[in-house]
C-alpha cells in the first residue's frame, strides 16, 4: 500500500493513502509547558496508539461516530498506525474536568482546590494555537467567541458539547470499573465527509489525567510532568493499558 506523508508534528505523523484514508502513527514526543520538560520517551507512542485504539472502539460501540475506519493496528511500510478518515479538524480542544488540577487550580487559587470534586463536569474549550503565535499556549474560548468568530455554528457548537459530555462520561465509567479517577481529560473533534461531528485525532495516556483511585499515584501523564524518569513514565503507561485490559 503506498503512503504519502501529508502532515508531521511532533507527537504525530499524517500519510494520505486514498482520497478518502489516512494512516495516522504515533512519535515518543512528550511536552509540559508548566514542568518545562520535553523530550522523547521511546516506547510511549505504542502504549498510547494501543489505548487510543481501544478508546475509539469503545466510543464507536456506544454509538459515538469517531475517525477510525477499522479496530486493528495496521503495519504499512514497517510503521504501525491506524487507518482513519478524512476530516475537517475543528480547531478547538474540548475539556471535561471532574476534578480540580492543573491549570485550574493555577489560575482560580481562590475558587478552587487541589484535587477537589466537581458536583458536575466543567467544561472548556480552547482554541488550538501554538504558543509561538501570541506568546499564549491555546487560549480559553467562550461559546460567544466560537460562534461570533464562526468557528462553529450554534446548532454544531451544542452538538459538539452534547458529544464533549457523552465522552467524557463513557471515559469516567469505564476507568472507574478498573479503579483509576479520571481527574479530566482532553478531546478533538471534526466534521466527516457528510458533516457528522466525530472524535478525531487521540484519546489516551497523554490526554487524560487519572489516578489510582486508592493511593492517587498518576497513571498518565501527570508522570512526566512530575518529572518522573523516563523508565517510570514508560511503566506508567504500560500500567494504564494493563489496567485496562489492552495487551
């Protein structure tokens, strides 16, 4: 199958195979702006290719569109990747927030603290822009500026929250049943080639924040942020996958 290289960032590489597939691979690329830490940890791009797969799968069998076309890791041209679909990348990262961390905690000290529980989910969205541009990493956006700026209409920008909440609760329960917290996590959503909103781009360690339910150790990437070795950040994400049954 012959693959052309469309697109490469740091965490990712995009080849075009068709005119309707994508082979999506994953780099060993880790970054925290916060712990100004970046770095490559080999190894950690098939632990997250392998829980994003099975994310992705679990999000399809509950009904929720998403950019995979199969359930399997592909090997093309001695790369592993997946085979997803053409998208329009909606350029907005949708949060979910169960608990208080982070950013957050940071930037709200006087409302909020450290790892307290949320009576319902907070959401956010924010713009995806590089911090070279503006000298802001993904500025916030409020539904005024998503709508008034027409990045989406109302109607998609309701549906794209409906879709944020479904996610964000399918993930919650789901770690839950394996004893891990979901603290919050991050998605990415795009418009098909029949302009059906779906999940695109990553679910796994690296945008998810959750913990041992009983002893609060990080099971993602709240690891490398806190500065753990490269070994213990790898062991890390093994143990989220193990958890979770991938193999």
């Amino acid at each position: 199958m012959n693959k052309e290289l469309k697109v490469e960032g740091k965490s990712k590489k995009i080849f075009k195979l068709n005119e309707n597939e994508y082979f999506m691979v994953f780099k060993p690329h880790l970054r925290s702006i916060t712990s100004k830490r970046e770095e490559n940890i080999e190894g950690t791009e098939r632990e997250r290719l392998k829980s994003n797969l099975y994310f992705m799968n679990l999000l399809e069998s509950s009904g929720i569109k998403t950019q995979i076309c199969n359930n399997e890791i592909q090997m093309i041209d001695g790369e592993e990747g997946i085979i997803v679909k053409e998208v329009k990348a909606i350029p907005i990262e949708f949060i979910c927030r169960y608990y208080a961390a982070g950013s957050i905690v940071r930037l709200y000290p006087s409302l909020v603290k450290e790892g307290q529980k949320f009576k319902t989910p907070l959401y956010k969205f924010d713009l995806k822009q590089d911090i070279k541009i503006a000298g802001v990493d993904d500025p916030t956006l409020n539904e005024s500026y998503i709508v008034g700026l027409e990045i989406l209409s109302k109607d998609d920008f309701e549906e794209a929250k409906q879709i944020l909440a479904k996610v964000g609760e399918i993930i919650r329960k789901t770690l839950e049943k394996c004893d891990i917290k979901l603290i919050d996590m991050k998605m990415e959503l795009g418009f098909d080639k029949d302009r059906n909103i779906v999940v695109i781009d990553e679910i796994s360690q690296d945008c998810i924040r959750a913990n041992d339910i009983k002893t609060g150790k990080s099971l993602t990437k709240d690891s490398f942020r806190q500065m753990k070795t490269d070994e213990e950040v790898l062991n890390t994400y093994k143990e989220f996958n193990k958890r979770l049954g991938i193999n």
